[in-house]
C-alpha cells in the first residue's frame, strides 16, 4: 500500500514493480483506494520522498497492489510517470512446521499393560483410559510460541484431558504432555520468533479404550424350590481384563435385610486374579428358614480399577421358594453328574463310530480311480481339533493319503483325550473306580495306540523311493489297475473295532452302577428320615 500527494502529481497510473533475488522482474498497476483506512491516515511517512527531501505530502491519496504466490525475496518501488519511491525490500521466510513426531504411552499401573514408543503419523491415537502421554514435536526452525488446544467431540462441553507444554530453550521441538481421559480433537499452532504463525502445524485425534466391567456367570443350575433342612450350593465365576477385587453372594430371606456379604464373599487369598470362582452354601436351617418363604439372593463381582473407582456389576436376582414336599437337592445333583458323564460317553462312541467307518472306507479302495474324497473325510476334518492337523484343501481337489491320515490321526487323539477325561470323572466317585480303570486301559490306551499308528503312516514296500514330488502325485493318481495306499493297516483297524466293544460294555456297566448307586442314596434318605422321626418321637 502506497500513498501520494494529489497537488504535486499529475494523474497517471501508478505502478508496483519488483525484482525477485532469482532475477525475475515484475510490474503491476495499482488500484487506487476511494476510502483510506484509519491506519492509513495515521501513516505520515512519505513514499515519495526520495529526491524531494524535507517536502511533506498535504492530500494523500492511497494505491493498492496485491502480488500472490511470493516464493522468494523481493525488492520492489512505486512509480508515478517520471516519479519513483525509494526500493523497499521484502523478506520471504517459511511457517514454521512440525517435520517429526513421536510418542510415549504409559498404561496405569494396575493394568499391567507395558508402555508403549512410537512415531510416525499419530493423527489417529488410541489409548487405554488414564495413561500418561508423551507427545514430542519437533520444528522445522525455532519457535516462540507452541499452542495446543483441545477440542471437544461432539455431545461434549470441553475436553478433560489435563495437559501441560513444555517449550525446549532452543525452540526447536515441545513435549505435551496429559492424562487421557476423554476422547477429543486436539491441535498445535506455532508462532516463530519472526511473528510468523501456523495454526494448523499438527493436529490429531485421541480415541480411550475403556476398562470394561467384570463378568459374571452361573456355574449351575439351582433349583427353584427345596426343603427348608438343605444346605444350597450356589456357585458363580467372576472374570476381568485385568483382575477381579471381589466376588459375593447376597441374600435376603423373607423380608429381612440383605445379609452382609462378610460371610459370604470370596477367599481373600483368590482374588486379584482375571478369573474368580467361588462356590457358596446357604444352609437353610442354620438361617431359621421355614416352609413357605423364599430366598432371594444375587451375585457381585467388582474389578481392581483404582480410579475413580472399582466397576461393580450385579447379577439378576434368582428366587429358591422353600417347601417340605421339594425333591431332595441330593438326587437332583446326583442325576445331573449321572447325565453329565452319560452324555460324554455318548459323545465318545460318536467320535470312534465316526472314524471307524472312515478306516473300512478307506481299506477299499476301487482299483484303477483316483481316490475319492468321502464324507468321512469332510467330517474328520470339521472334527478334528490339533491345530496340525489339516483342513480339507480350499481349492476342492481330493485329500491325499497323508492329509486323510493326518485327518484321522487328529480324530483318534481328540477320541483319546476324551477317554481321559470320563475315566478321571468316573475316578471321583468310589462306586465307579473299577470302571474307570477299564474306560482308562480298554478305551483311552487302544485309542491313542491307534492315533500313533495313523501319525506313523505304513511304509512302502518296495526297495526305492521315488523323488517327493513324484511319490506324491503316485499317491494321488496310482497308475491304473493298482490300488491306492490305505491309510491304516488292518490290526489298527482291529484295533479300533475292539475299543467300539469295549465302550459297549463301559455303557452297559456305567447304566447298571448309575441304579445301584440311585437306590443308595434313596437308602441314605429314609435312613435319615427314620432317624429324624424317632428324634421326635423321643422328645
């Protein structure tokens, strides 16, 4: 912006004209301003003074020129006809920017989380709630200002993070540091020493990760109505991300207060853990409970978050109606056992039945084709569990024989761990330990003997061996007229119609223990009852 004095000049146009350091020249006309600003009346400099020294300009009149897109340092004058203002110079200088950033997280404490250093872009940062951050910038030249603002999301009146800057001497980078607290927007301005100012040098956002509340489940089902003489177990699993700070019952029978979870809480000695569970038992008697009332009771498990607080969550409320005529609780839980095992067995001839079939298919084969990919195979594989094992190919084509003895092998050790765990389950009771020896030496030990026969393979009979590739594609295509190459021989095959005999007989023995060990709990109870009722004949 340029002025001059209307009585000393004529009309003319007025120029702006520039030489840029790079050699470039320019001239623009410049447009003359109607209405001068304030700032511009205060201005009592004259542009025109060079040559006419101590003369000063009585109506000045105000030209305006605009020069875009300056990439380098200029020098520029005004002219009027054969009048020209000094040369005045004109300093480019860059915005100050951020060329590098990186970051340091660290999670609370009680997460056990470990910290976190990286760089790069972190326009998108997500942390867990509370974690201390550590953002450090750095400029492309020294600054006299850093600004970080806060901008909150959407549904938000401001932003909690709490948040300090911390300018290096030199000017060249800042630390920011804050609590993450609140997801929001955030953004840092920087203004360098030559008053030059960048107000969008970086910005970001951050995104928290909540701690979730803990979890709770039922262990088992109780019954909705007992006798008022039952001791009621009633058991809950409480699980956390990061650990479990308590686990209690609550009751209320009748209309009485809720009972203080002193007694019915948790083992100190197991919490803290990322999974709790605890069984309680309500003995009824000991409480005064009568026919014709109810329980009412529920579960709440809290977790370790410090602040603001532990999170705490409560089960639904479960109600227990209190009758004389109620089933006894013992045979309830006796049968559940009885039907819990009964189902496992099942599930273990299921699993035999399955992979016995699989091997005759196998054991005949049609001479002269390709061998085909049964349904067998397909279930196997759905099946099988070891994460060896492999899956049927996605591309459709047959299995090979090694990846359908693979198949089966997997099945065999699934069928073994299985035997396992119904001869230890048998074990648990004294009526049934015979019979868990035998699941244990006539079912498991035969099936994991069949699971190292199929991981084995069977050999070739001949004195040589063809190279990988081609002994695999004999595998898969045998010339014609030759069979292909079973995948088990016929005493692993033997072997495994044996374990589906034995097992016959393990069911039929478990039906037969199930009834006797029925008929003395039945004795146990009359027992008791006779027992109660010469009590009161007595008194």
């Amino acid at each position: 912006h340029h002025r001059a004095d209307a009585s000393d000049f004529p009309p003319g146009e007025v120029r702006l004209n520039w030489t840029s350091e790079s050699g470039a020249h320019g001239s623009r006309a410049m447009i003359f301003d109607h209405q001068p600003t304030s700032e511009h009346a205060t201005d009592t400099a004259d542009p025109f003074a060079a040559g006419q020294p101590g003369e000063s300009v009585s109506s000045p009149l105000y030209f305006d020129a605009t020069v875009s897109r300056v990439t380098d340092n200029i020098a520029y004058y005004v002219s009027l006809g054969n009048y020209d203002s000094r040369v005045y110079r004109l300093q480019v200088a860059d915005r100050p920017k951020v060329t590098q950033t990186s970051v340091h997280v660290q999670p609370p404490a009680y997460t056990g989380l470990p910290a976190a250093r990286f760089g790069g872009s972190i326009e998108q940062l997500t942390v867990f709630e509370r974690s201390i951050v550590q953002l450090t910038v750095n400029f492309s030249h020294a600054v006299s200002e850093a600004e970080f603002d806060w901008q909150a999301l959407p549904g938000k009146e401001e932003s909690g993070n709490a948040t300090t800057v911390t300018l290096a001497p030199d000017g060249l980078s800042t630390v920011i540091e804050f609590t993450a607290v609140e997801a929001a927007r955030f953004q840092l301005a920087l203004v360098d020493h030559q008053g030059i100012r960048n107000d969008e040098a970086f910005s970001g956002r951050v995104t928290i990760e909540t701690d979730q509340p803990p979890r709770l489940t039922f262990n088992q089902e109780t019954p909705d109505r007992v006798r008022p003489n039952e001791t009621v177990p009633l058991a809950a699993t409480a699980e956390d991300d990061f650990g479990v700070t308590a686990l209690e019952l609550h009751y209320v029978l009748g209309q009485g207060e809720e009972a203080s979870p002193g007694d019915f809480a948790a083992e100190a000695s197991r919490l803290d853990g990322v999974s709790v569970s605890q069984s309680f038992e309500l003995n009824l008697a000991s409480l005064g409970a009568r026919a014709g009332q109810i329980v009412t009771y529920r579960f709440r498990a809290a977790d370790n978050r410090p602040i603001p607080g532990p999170q705490e969550v409560w089960s639904p409320p479960q109600i227990i109606a209190i009758h004389e005529d109620a089933p006894p609780l013992e045979g309830l839980q006796l049968a559940r056992r009885q039907d819990a095992i009964r189902e496992q067995i099942q599930e273990l001839k299921r699993q035999t039945t399955e992979l016995q079939e699989q091997l005759q298919d196998e054991a005949k084969p049609k001479t002269g084709e390709q061998p085909q990919q049964t349904k067998a195979d397909n279930t196997a594989a759905e099946k099988a569990k070891p994460t060896d094992t492999p899956a049927p190919p996605a591309d459709g084509r047959p299995l090979t024989p090694d990846e359908r003895r693979a198949l089966a092998a997997g099945q065999a050790s699934e069928a073994a761990q299985l035997a396992e765990g119904v001869s230890q389950r048998l074990a648990e009771q004294r009526l049934y330990e015979r019979l868990a020896a035998d699941v244990q030496a006539l079912v498991r030990d035969p099936l994991a003997e069949v699971q190292t026969d199929l991981s084995r393979g069977t050999e070739p009979t001949t004195g040589q061996t063809a190279p990988p590739k081609q002994a695999d594609k004999a595998r898969q295509n045998p010339p014609p007229g030759q069979k292909s190459q079973p995948i088990a021989n016929d005493e692993t095959r033997q072997r495994l119609e044996q374990v589906q005999q034995n097992l016959a007989n393990v069911e039929r023995q478990f039906d037969q223990l199930t009834e006797i060990e029925r008929d003395l709990q039945q004795l146990g109870q009359l027992a008791q009852r006779a027992e109660r009722l010469a009590d009161e004949a007595t008194q």
